[in-house]
C-alpha cells in the first residue's frame, strides 16, 4: 500500500478552490506535494492557488488549476486527464467538491434532488473512474470521498442531499473491497458541520428544525477537518469521522437509529413548520 506523506507526490482534489478541499489542498503543499484542485469557478481557483502556493515548502512545488464541472462526465473527465498530463499519474484524489441545498421535499424544486445526485454523487464515480486507469497501472494510490453525516443518517431537510451522501458512502465500501487487493486505498469522511461557504449558504435556507438539529454542535474549523482527514489517509483509515458525535454515529448509527429518531422528533416538534 502506497504511504501518502505529500512529498513530492501528486494529489488532485476536486473542490479545491473552497473550504475543506482547499484546507486538504493547503496542507498537503505544506507536507511538499504537487497539488491539482479542479472545480467550476476560474475566479475561486485562482485566489486558492496564490493561498496553496504561499504554503508550498519549496517554489519547485507546482499547483494546477483545471476548470471543469464535475457532474457533466465529459468535463469530469477532462479536468482529470489534463493534471494528469500537467502533473504525472496521481498518488492521491480527494473528491471534495459539493453541494447542499436544504429545504422541505415538497418545497424544493425538482431539479434540487437531481443536482445533488449528480455533483455529489457522479461527479464523484466519474472523476475516480477517471484516475483509476492510472492508479491500477501503478497498483499504487489512494481515494479519499467527502460524504457527510447525512449521509450516515437520514435528516430532517436534507431529502436531496443525504441521498446522495448516502450514495457516496456505498460507493466508498464496494471500492474499499475491489481496489484493496490491487494497493489501491479507499476512505470515506463523514466531515460535521465546518465553517465553510457551503455552509454559510445552507444556513440561508435550512428550515428552523434542521438548524435546530444541528445547532448542537459547534462548527469545526475546515484547517481542523483538513488535519483530521490527511492523517486518517496517512493512516490509511477506511472511515474517518472527526469529533465524538460523528465517531459515535459512524460505528453505531443502524443501532441508535431509534433513539436518534425519537430524540429528532423531539426537536422538529418544538420547531413547526412555518
Ligand atoms: N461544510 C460542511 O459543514 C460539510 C459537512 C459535511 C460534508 N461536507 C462536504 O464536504 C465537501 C466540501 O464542502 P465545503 O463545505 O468545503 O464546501 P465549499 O466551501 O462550498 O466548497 C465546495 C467546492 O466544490 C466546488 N464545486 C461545487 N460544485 C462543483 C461542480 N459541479 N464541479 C466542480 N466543482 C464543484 C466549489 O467550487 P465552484 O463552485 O467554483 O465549482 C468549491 O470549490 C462537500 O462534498 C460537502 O458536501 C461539508
């Protein structure tokens, strides 16, 4: 199994001109490693480059930027191809790029639950589908996809967005089990609510039960979730669930699902529906 310690190794992280991703990306320059970070925005991507560049070990270190949606396959596959041709075969992809819109079911527009599945979800299989050529060839490398805690429980206002959480952790443990015998590693995260601009747009139009829930935990920093992440992939962790809350629903959820029900019901009836 391949050791990712960031020197002078190539780690591709889509979502990496914001928030978690770009925290990954930070420190992983810092470790001495040649970083790709794909995503939609050329603007973002730029104004994250100078950030990871400020943190390289050494000016030899390169940072590429490839814009490419990753929900349109074609895209997805092309921003990977060219840091591949930029960089040389990666030792490690993150797929952290990600979006969530919270809201009732009924309320949410249709195209809400589509969108979810096809950034959060298939922007994540068609990207690893993309680097896994190269990564098989090496019989070396690692895959690190960011699903969430919704995705290990079902919750109040994130009908479109746990779904596809859940879909990325499914996909997360039949890779584990294919890709170990070929040296290839495989982690999930199940990152808690952390300071990001995702976040802070969430917070715009989560209902007043889902806020409610989720209020009890303080937001972690993404520089924190990011330190917690690359050394559960250096320990070449499969699950990596930063905080107690999130280490208890990682190894116990089927089991509390009951409790956890009566304790959210709870919640969403001392916060009507407007
Ligand atoms: N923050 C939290 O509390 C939290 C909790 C659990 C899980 N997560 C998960 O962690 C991951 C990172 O979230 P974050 O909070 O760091 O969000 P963020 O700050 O909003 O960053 C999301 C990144 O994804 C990119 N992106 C979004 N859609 C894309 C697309 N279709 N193609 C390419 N890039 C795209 C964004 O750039 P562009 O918009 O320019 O494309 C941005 O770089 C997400 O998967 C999220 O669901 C976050």
């Amino acid at each position: 199994m391949l050791q990712i310690n960031g020197h002078n190794q190539h780690a591709i992280i889509t979502g990496g001109s914001s928030g978690i991703g770009k925290a990954i990306a930070r420190q992983l320059a810092e470790q001495g490693a040649n970083i790709s970070i794909i995503s939609r925005s050329q603007d973002r991507l730029r104004s994250a480059k100078a950030e990871i560049e400020q943190a390289r070990q050494s000016a030899r270190q390169s940072v590429v930027t490839v814009v490419g949606d990753v929900s349109d396959r074609s895209q997805a596959e092309q921003a990977i191809q060219t840091a591949i041709e930029q960089l040389g075969p990666p030792h490690l992809l993150v797929t952290s790029a990600g979006i969530a819109r919270p809201g009732h079911f009924q309320a949410l527009p249709i195209d809400a639950f589509a969108e979810a599945m096809s950034t959060n979800y298939f922007g994540t299989l068609y990207c690893i589908r993309a680097v896994l050529p190269v990564m098989e060839q090496q019989q070396a490398g690692h895959l690190c996809l960011i699903s969430s805690a919704a995705g290990l429980v079902g919750l109040y206002g994130y009908s479109a967005y746990g779904p596809s959480k859940f879909a990325v952790r499914g996909l997360a443990e039949s890779l584990r089990a294919e890709l170990k015998p070929i040296g290839i590693g495989v982690s999930v995260v199940y990152p808690p609510d952390t300071q990001t601009p995702q976040l802070i747009e969430e917070n715009k139009t989560k209902p007043a039960a889902t806020k409610a829930i989720t209020a009890t935990a303080k937001p972690w920093t993404a520089d924190d979730v990011a330190q917690l992440i690359l050394k559960g992939i250096q320990q070449n962790r499969f699950e990596i669930s930063p905080g107690t809350e999130i280490k208890v629903l990682t190894r116990l959820h089927s089991l509390i699902a009951p409790l956890l029900n009566r304790y959210f019901d709870g919640i969403i009836a001392r916060h009507p529906r407007q």
